[in-house]
C-alpha cells in the first residue's frame, strides 16, 4: 500500500508539525555509552591509586580507522587526578579495581588504534592527592581520524574518597 | 514554534506526544504515534521559559529529536501503525481530495484544514491510573541495602505503547514519551537490598479515546505520571519476579568485577523494553524508561566478600539493556 504524504497531527490539539533533521557537521566516528555511568571508590590513603573503566568502550562506528590521543577528565575537582591510561583490544571485566598497573595486554592509549566497526576498553588510573571527596563528572576523548582532530565526551563521572567514609557516592548522586 | 506545541513542550519537560494520520491513496488509513523532544545542540531539553521567549524564532535554540535517533526522521513501517479505514473506492476518491486540497490550500501554521475532507475529533471515554512498569533491578548478596536503590524521577522519563482498536482488536501503533514532574523535589528512589529481582513500577494516568470524523476507532494513550499507585510492593506481582535470572554471571561473558565499599551507577535510554508494561481495557502496552538522567541503578557493596559481580544481558555493564547481579 502506497501511503501518501497527508500528515495530520491528531493529539490533544490539531496542530501541524515538521520533522526536522539536525545538522552534526565536525563529529567523527567515536562513540561510546549513552547516559552515564558512575563510581564511588573508597581509598584508604592519600596518594592511593585505583583503576577504573566499567569496562568503558569506545567504539569506532565509521569506515576509516581513527588514531586516540589522549583522555582528560571533565569538570574536575581538585584532589582527584588522572594518572594513566591504557587500551584492552579484548575487553576484560573491570569494574573498578584497587591499585593501578598496566598489564601485560595493555596498551598506551596516545597512538592506539581503533579500526572501523571495532571497540576497545579504555581503562584510567586514577589517583587520590588529598583527604576528602573530590570527583570529576565526565571524560573526554581526543582522536584523530582522516587527518582531523576531534573529540568525544562520556558522562563517566568518577568520586574518590580518603580515607574511606561510610559511604563513598559516585557523582551523579 | 506553534503555541499549542510550546505550551505542550513545557507540560511534557520538552516532549512533545503527536499522532500521524497517512492516508494512502488508496483511500488505507493509519494512525502512527510519535514523540519528538526539543534539544539544544548538547541533546538537553530547551527550558520552557528560552522557548516562550523566543516566540515564534525558536530555530536558533535547538532541533527535534525523536526516539528512534538523533536523526528525528521517521520511517512509516507497517509494523509500527495501526490500520483504521481499509482502502476502498470511495475513500481513495475522498483521500485524493485532501490530498490535493492539503497541498493547494494550507490555513496556516497551526493547522491544515482540508475544504473537502473531515475532521478528525476525539473524546475521552475512560481513564485510569495503574501501576507501570518504569525499570528492573537485580541484586545478589554483599549489598549496602542503604545505598543501593533504584531511583526514577523526579520527572517521568518512560516511552508506553499506544494502542488503536478499530474493531479487530488492539493493535500496538507507536508510543508516546511521558516526562513529566511529580511535584516532588526528590526522586522516587525504592531502597534495594540482598537478593533482589522484581520490576519496579508506578502509577501513570492511562487514557481511552474515541475518535470520530474521519476515521472511527478507540486509542489508548498514557496521559502522564501520577504517582497514584506509588511504587512496587515486592511480591505482590508474582509476573514482577525476575530474580531467576541472577546469580550466575559465571556463565555471563559481559561480566564486571567491583570491589568492598565500592559503588557503581548507571542511567541510560538503553535499558530493555518491557513487552508488559500495563494492561488496561484490554490493551497490553510495553514501556521503555530512561532517556535521561532521570532512572538510575545505584548499586553499593559491603565488606562481607572479596569481590561483587554484576553483568550484562546483550553486553558489558556500560552498555547493556539489563543488568543483572551475582557469580553464582
């Protein structure tokens, strides 16, 4: 059945309404959770580092590969700092876990690849550097793909507390 | 912006609910029922107050987003729509009519008044506030029953099926996307503890209309969020419990590893669709919450274990459209 092109707005009131396609010029081919994703992460001292990831992955939805740089924390307060990164090309099953190592299937994250239609498992070292609760609301990946730069943002909001209170909330409640 | 739509934007938290009407020219018509959201360029609902201010400009504020993406188009798909006149020769003979007339002679922004064609017009017949389903939570043991909840609100943020009856029966024909305040100033947050798997619900306004004019046919329809009933009494839904799925992520390969004390949280529009989400005057819709910040997983674990596990149903934790808790 061929349906022709009457469209009437039937809700409450009668009203016409046009579809309207947004623009996305500049973005590239990055993506990776919708909504957000949080944690609490008690440490039982200053200086005390856990690694944190979910596992987080980024997915390269495009046809050409695309090249990470780095990953910064956003909207971050002081006391909680990034101190590393790295990529699983085979994502594992961290959630968060105590201490921050690289392991032997790690990669640097500043010049890994994401080939087309693939993922991979971002994972951060994150640092305490004083008593309190200190947190940042999201992360915020650069990369580069078809010889621009770009960068894609994930409410992956992080709280670290020390010494550890009764309870540590992640940042989004 | 049309006013009608704008004062429906700020009752809505920035939806906007809207029935299609294709009329084939065959004379076939359905009935499709959209919602679309008013976002600013970072996927944010535009404020009621930017939207009146700018009057009839509202271009430079954001764009429509629709449900199925951020594309906002919508594909016509017989799977999706509810047939409420079959085609006939005398309604292909009336629908070219309108079509034409649709196309030459347009009244205005805020309608289209076809010279020879009907108006549709519509009358609410019945109306009930049920409990519906809004999410799912599952948990194993290990957990800080304190802090570990599901939360929804303090505005709605659910999709519900529409349902069309022309006479055949009901028919799913698209949803409408319900977001609006409770008037509370805190979130409906249902405490969790050990060993925990039920749908969660509440209790939203579930309308039943009758639609005369051009085409004759019943619409049931979700009206908003009410509160009334308020929230789930585990147990009192045996169809609820879906505990069984728990406890085995030994067997799960999207499994996620959290440590004593630790805590983890998710809200997504990626949560599952509930096929049965309300029954009402014969109508069985499904629900799918969450396109905001407005549900929330909020899991704590204790010190009684080593390590805690939650895992996904489709894929890892971070991603996946349930959630779900325990080695086993």
């Amino acid at each position: 059945v061929l349906l022709a092109a009457l469209v009437v707005a039937a809700a409450a009131a009668a009203t016409t309404f046009f579809l309207v396609r947004p623009g996305n010029p500049g973005h590239g081919s990055l993506v990776g959770f919708e909504g957000t994703m949080g944690f609490g992460l008690p440490l039982k001292h200053v200086g005390d580092r856990v690694s944190v990831s979910g596992p987080y992955l980024v997915k390269n939805n495009g046809s050409q590969p695309l090249v990470l740089d780095r990953v910064v924390p956003v909207d971050a307060q002081s006391g909680i700092v990034l101190r590393g990164d790295y990529v699983l090309y085979r994502p594992d099953h961290l959630g968060s876990w105590p201490g921050y190592r690289v392991p032997q299937n790690g990669h640097p994250l500043h010049g890994a690849t994401v080939a087309p239609h693939t993922r991979v498992e971002i994972v951060l070292g994150v640092e305490v550097t004083k008593r309190g609760r200190h947190s940042w609301q999201g992360v915020r990946v650069f990369y580069r793909q078809g010889g621009q730069t770009y960068s894609h943002d994930d409410h992956l909001g992080v709280e670290v507390c020390a010494p550890p209170p009764k309870n540590c909330p992640t940042p989004f409640d | 912006m049309a006013s009608v739509v704008a004062a429906a934007l700020a009752k809505n938290n920035g939806w906007v609910n809207l029935d299609l009407m294709e009329i084939g020219a065959n004379g076939e018509t359905a009935i499709q029922s959209i919602a679309r959201q008013f976002t600013d360029g970072s996927g944010q609902a535009v404020s009621a107050a930017a939207i009146q201010s700018a009057g009839a400009n509202t271009s430079p504020l954001g764009h429509w987003a629709g449900e199925e993406g951020q594309q906002g188009s919508t594909t016509v798909n017989p799977s999706e729509y509810a047939v409420v006149r079959q085609p006939s020769a005398a309604a292909a003979k009336l629908a070219a009519a309108r079509i034409r007339d649709a196309t030459v002679s347009p009244t205005g922004a805020d309608g289209v008044t076809p010279s020879s064609g009907c108006i549709e017009e519509a009358t609410v017949v019945a109306q009930t506030s049920i409990d519906t389903v809004v999410g799912e939570m599952h948990t194993a043991n290990g957990i800080d029953s304190a802090h570990t909840y599901f939360a929804y609100g303090n505005t709605a943020d659910s999709s519900l099926d529409v349902g069309i009856d022309s006479g055949s029966g009901w028919n799913v024909s698209g949803s409408v996307h319900i977001s609006n305040g409770s008037g509370h100033t805190n979130a409906e947050t249902w405490p969790i503890g050990d060993q925990f798997g039920y749908k969660m619900r509440s209790g939203f306004l579930h309308q039943k209309w009758q639609y005369y004019g051009c085409a004759t046919y019943y619409e049931v329809k979700t009206s908003k969020w009410t509160l009334n009933p308020d929230g789930l009494v585990p147990g009192s839904e045996p169809a609820d419990y879906v505990h069984n799925l728990d406890n085995n992520c030994k067997n799960n390969p999207y499994y996620a590893r959290f440590y004593p004390g630790q805590s983890w949280s998710r809200s997504s529009n990626a949560f599952t669709h509930f096929t049965l989400g309300f029954s009402v005057w014969g109508f069985e819709g499904g629900t799918q919450s969450g396109a905001s910040t407005y549900v929330q997983i909020h899991y704590k674990w204790n010190s009684a274990s080593s390590v805690y596990y939650l895992c996904g149903n489709d894929d890892y934790i971070a991603n996946a459209h349930r959630v779900y808790a325990g080695y086993g």
